[in-house]
C-alpha cells in the first residue's frame, strides 16, 4: 500500500496540490494581494507545470500499471483544488470580472456538487467513471485559466489574450453544465428518496 501510495504518477499528483499554495504565493508576495506581470508570469509556469503533471500522473498510472485508490480519489481533487484557487484569484484580481464571474461561479458550483454526488454515490458503492467529455472539460478550463493568469501581462506581448481566456472561460462553463447534468442524471438513478 505504501509502495503503491508514492509510486510516480500518485507523487505527480501531489505535486500539483502543492502547487497551489506556491501559485497563491506568487500574488501576496509582497504581503498583500498584488496581480502585477511578475506575479502573472510566476503564477502561469507554475500553473503549466502543473497542469502537464495532470496529463502524467493518469498516463504513467495506466501505462506502468500503477493504478491506485488513493491516485484516482486525489486527481480530480487536484485538478479542482488548482482551477478553483486559479478562479479565486482571478476575480480578486478583477481579470474575471462582471457577466464573466457567472462563468466562474458555474464551474465552482459544478465542481463542488459533483463531488458531493461522487461522495454519496461512493458511501453506496456505487462508481461513476469520468467521462471523455469531462476530461475536455478539464482541459479546457486549463487553457482558460492559463490564457486569463497571463491576463494583462499577456496582453503585452499577444493582444487580447484576456479576451481569448474569457472566452475560453464560457465555453468551459457551457461544458461544465452539461457534464454536470449527465453527472446528476446518472447519480439520480441511485438516489433512494
């Protein structure tokens, strides 16, 4: 069990849990919130380091027959745990602003219900696989998140790279709704009352 616990793909798990604090730092480095270029740039290498670990630690995991319980329970609490932070900061920073936080607040809702569902769902034995589309999904709001940390300072160098991620951003709360629908929809039938 311990062996299986800190195999690679489970230790590249880990790592992009830890990354979060490490992103979060990049914006209170000074102590108080500050979304300048240096914070941005910081934030998006450590963002994209760890969004690649996510493409591995599933990969290396099926390739190497290292699949384990605690590695598919903490992937998806990762990934969430990264996108959220990421969210979080991004409207403090007034990135994701206005119409656009209702983007935001779909795939936070999204997230959190759906693993609500999985949890009751797993008290009944009951397993609900992870779709294709909710793997696009993820890969989607990667890239929107990435374009948006970049923000302003990316906008320097490539215009409108905020914009793209805005949309980007919509277009992943669109998908968030319906694979949280099918999630439901599949969950329902396992619901007694």
């Amino acid at each position: 069990m311990a062996s299986r616990s800190f195999n690679l793909p489970n230790l590249l798990t880990y790592a992009r849990i830890l990354a979060v604090p490490l992103l979060v730092a990049c914006f209170f480095w000074g102590g108080k919130f500050d979304a300048n270029d240096n914070a941005r740039w910081w934030a998006l290498a450590i963002f994209v380091i760890a969004s690649v670990t996510d493409f591995f630690d599933g990969y290396l995991a099926r390739a190497w027959q290292q699949t384990s319980t605690i590695g598919r329970m903490l992937d998806p609490i990762a990934d969430k745990l990264l996108v959220a932070a990421c969210l979080l900061l991004l409207a403090a920073g007034e990135t994701i602003k206005g119409w656009s936080l209702w983007a935001a607040i779909v795939i936070l809702c999204r997230e959190i219900l759906v693993s609500g569902l999985r949890e009751y769902l797993a008290e009944l034995k009951v397993s609900v696989p992870v779709t294709k589309l909710a793997k696009w999904k993820t890969t989607i709001q990667m890239v929107a998140v990435a374009f948006l940390l970049a923000g302003p300072a990316g906008d320097k160098l490539v215009p409108y790279m905020t914009e793209v991620g805005i949309v980007f951003l919509w277009v992943s709360a669109l998908v968030t709704l319906y694979t949280g629908y099918d999630y439901f929809r599949a969950g329902l039938r396992h619901i007694a009352d």
